[in-house]
C-alpha cells in the first residue's frame, strides 16, 4: 500500500479503508504517531470523512510531544547527515549551523495543503535510505512555520509552483532557532512541478533527499538527472532550474549569506515543454 493513498479524496468508495492502510505504512516508518493512527482508523469505514482534518495543527502528527526537543533532535540529525555528504558548501552549511544551533527555540506554527498531501510520500521515500532523519522530520513536521516563497511574480514563476511548494525555516532570521545572515531549512515541491529557471545572491545548497529529479543551470540548457542524496552548490547568481520526478521533492537547503536579497527568474523558452515533461 502507498503512504500516496493518504492523500485519496473524500467520497471514494472504500478509500477510507484505504487511507488507514497508507497510515499504518507511515507509522510503521516512524512518520506518525499512535494517536494519528487512531484517528485513521477510526475513519477507516468513513470514506467522507478527511482524517487529516482532525489531525493537530491539521498535519501528520510526529511521534514527538516536546517541541523544543524535536526542533534539536532535527537540527542533530539535519547535522550527521550533511557530514555524509562530499562536495562544496556542506563545510559552510554546516558550520552556520553549528554556530547557531544552541539558540533558544521559538515554535511557529503552520502548514498549507501542499504540505498535507505531499509530505507522507517524501518521507516514505526518505525512510529507505535515512529512516533516522525522516524520523526526525516527522517529529518536528507540528512544530515548524511552513510558507511559501512570495519574493517571485506569479507570471514569472508559474502558478503550479506558486502554489505547490513550501518550506520551512529551522535556523534562520525568522526561524525556529533565530541567526544572522544564514538560513537552514527543509524545502517540499509537489510531484511533476517545475521551479523555473533562477538565482539570487545568496550562496545556496541542496542536500535533496528523494528523487530522482531533474536540474539545469542555464536557461534552455539540458536537463541533469539527479539522484537522491547528490548534493548541489549554486554559487551567487548562479541560475539553476529543478524538474521535479514522481515523488515530491524535499530536501534540506542552507543559505550561507545575503539571504535577504529576493530571488530573480531568469527567462527560458521552453518552460511549457518542461512542465508537461513527465520524469520516469
């Protein structure tokens, strides 16, 4: 059964059946708790009713009760993580969070229907590989301000990205755990999205933890296909674009400076192309 199944719509015959099979997938994964799992099965013979509704905070509910302790827990395992990882700017992300990290801890939050229906899918993919950061995410998932970006003009950027992504700040300027200049987070885009050609100021990593999706760094270049886990470092002003696969995309990123300059879209003729490419 897939965690996808989650998201089935209200009203399908048997789908709350179906919904609890996709739940207990999750909990048995670490990603939910035993009083969300209640509440899918409760609403197992229910196909009307949307077990996210009665959820907390209107999310999949983590396994941790503490918010200070799951934002920490996070931040540890974001940490052993990134020191998995070779290549440029894993060194500069990590040690602005290890200069901000031991912050006192402010919970802000908030989720959006884009978090909703695609964060379970993320975190099933991520479980394979990194069950303990995918614990940890789950965990901390009530406890983080998710948003999306508004720095970009709707036209500019596309409708189906202005509404299907969001992310979550961790350590930042306005984040869990507050810094200067420096910004660490997790970053969710809907399957088969496009985030159309870019750049900003800010030196930035990827560290993606599913795929595989699909990168550029130059309008109408070609597409780079990328696995989960192969991280990616945009220098200032470098242009990058990122095809998102079948699974959601999420990933940790970390703006090491100039996070206060806004983000610019860089015109390509092939967009409509991208958009209706389907990867795998």
């Amino acid at each position: 059964m897939s965690v996808d199944d989650l998201g089935l719509p209200v009203g399908l015959h048997r789908s709350g059946r179906a919904r609890y099979a996709a739940a207990m997938t999750l909990y048995q994964a670490g990603g939910l708790s035993d009083a969300a799992l209640e509440v899918y099965r409760i609403c197992a013979l229910l196909d009307r009713q949307d077990p996210a509704a009665l959820l907390p905070d209107g999310l999949i509910a983590g396994a941790a009760t503490n918010a200070e302790a799951a934002i920490r827990a996070l931040v540890g395992a974001a940490d052993d993580y990134l020191a998995t990882l070779p290549g440029p700017g894993v060194a500069e992300v990590r040690a602005g969070l290890n200069r901000w990290r031991g912050g006192a801890v402010t919970v802000r939050s908030g989720g959006i229907a884009v978090l909703s229906a695609h964060i379970a899918a993320a975190l099933a993919a991520l479980t394979g590989t990194q069950p303990a950061l995918a614990r940890a995410i789950a965990a901390a998932l009530p406890h983080l301000n998710w948003i999306t970006y508004d720095g970009y003009p709707v036209q500019d950027i596309g409708a189906a990205f202005a509404t299907g992504h969001c992310y979550a700040s961790i350590i930042g300027e306005d984040a869990a755990i507050a810094a200067q200049d420096f910004d660490l987070g997790l970053f969710l885009i809907a399957p088969h999205v496009l985030y159309r050609d870019h750049h900003h100021a800010a030196p930035e990593l990827y560290a993606p933890l599913t795929g595989p999706h699909g990168w550029r760094f130059g309008p109408d270049r070609p597409l780079i296909i990328k696995e989960a886990h192969q991280p990616v470092w945009n220098a200032p002003h470098r242009p990058h674009l990122t095809k998102v696969g079948p699974v959601p995309f999420l990933a940790l990123f970390g703006w090491t400076r100039d996070v206060g300059e806004v983000a610019q879209v860089l015109p390509a003729q092939d967009w409509a192309e991208l958009e209706a490419l389907r990867l795998g």
